[in-house]
C-alpha cells in the first residue's frame, strides 16, 4: 500500500496535522523537502506520509495542507 502524502509550507500545520493523524491510531512519519531546483535550502515544503487514504487524512489537515 502506498502512504498518502500530505504538504504543508508551515512547519506548525505538519506537526498539528501529523499529531491529529496519530491521536486517531494512524501511522504518520514527517519528513522536509527541498523545491526541485532551487538553490535557496531555506525553500523547503514540509512532508507528512500516513496509511490513512486520501479521504481520511483530508479530515485531519490542519490549515493549508495538500493532500496528494
């Protein structure tokens, strides 16, 4: 099963949405990503990868996450 991966620009919302995925029982790693082709390694896009399907994760964003 592929995990479903959730992008934030904000740090807070990754976190607030990585520990609301994991008070519902789901299996969440974070991780932070370079843009593809920036030379800036300020320009970062945060990562949250869970077992929950699209749908579910979409109830536990927090702020502007995108879920893929």
């Amino acid at each position: 099963m592929r995990p479903t991966t959730i992008t934030f620009d904000d740090a807070d919302e990754a976190a607030a949405t990585s520990a609301a995925l994991e008070a519902a029982g789901w299996y969440v790693e974070a991780d932070r990503d370079r843009f593809l082709g920036e030379d800036d390694d300020e320009e970062v896009v945060f990562l949250v990868l869970t077992d929950a399907s699209a749908d579910e994760a979409r109830a536990h964003v927090a702020g502007d996450g995108f879920v893929v």
